[in-house]
C-alpha cells in the first residue's frame, strides 16, 4: 500500500532526525506548529539551537528538495523561529538548517544532504 504525502513526510522527519543525532545534534522537539508556519524539528548543536526543515523529494521533476524552498517559506521559518525563542524565552544563538532527503540510485536508496545555516534573515 501507497504510503501518503504526510506518512512520507513524518519517515523524512524521522530520518533527519536520526541522521541528525548521529551527527552529534540533541532531540529538543519535532513538529512545532505557530499560525506562521511548523518547524520540523528543534535541535540542539553545542550552544546553538537548530531549526530543522526537512525536505523530501521523491524525484527533481519539479526542482530538488532545497529548490523547493522558496522565499515565502523562508520567511515563515524565520517568522517561527523568532516565536519559537519568544515563547521560550531563549536567549542563545540559533540557526536554521534543512535536510534535503532525495533517492539517490539502486545501491544507494537514499541522499540525506545536510545544509547548515541554510536560512538566514
């Protein structure tokens, strides 16, 4: 059975996640919502707080997964992430990050390509 866009896109958050914590990152939070938009994951990286959007292209018919971040999104990320550390009353440094997860080929069935401080304001 055909898994749906969102069942897709909760296995995309699930490994960024994981490849993520691999890579020295702490869990904090996965899928916060604010009327501005939803952050996939919230991370913690040394003394800085991450922002995670994860990115699943099934194929580059329409653009890659980064591609497919456009400048409106950029700014409801932002917009998130500035709530997310007013509502928490954060005061470290923090960064936005975005896992770009595509197939890759037969003996390689995944790409997970990792770009940090992505998005700046």
């Amino acid at each position: 059975m055909k898994k749906t866009t969102q069942e897709t896109g909760q296995d995309a958050e699930l490994l960024a996640q994981h490849f993520l914590q691999e890579q020295g990152l702490i869990y904090i939070r996965r899928n916060v919502h604010f009327k501005t938009g939803e952050i996939d994951l919230v991370m913690q990286d040394k003394h800085c707080l991450v922002f995670i959007e994860v990115r699943y292209r099934q194929n580059k018919h329409y653009g890659s997964a980064v591609e497919s971040i456009t400048i409106s999104k950029q700014k409801k990320l932002i917009r998130s992430a500035l709530l997310y550390c007013q509502k928490h009353k954060i005061q470290s440094p923090w960064r936005i990050d975005v896992v770009a997860i595509t197939p890759a080929s037969l003996d390689q069935p995944l790409d997970i390509n990792w770009i940090p401080s992505a998005i700046t304001s």
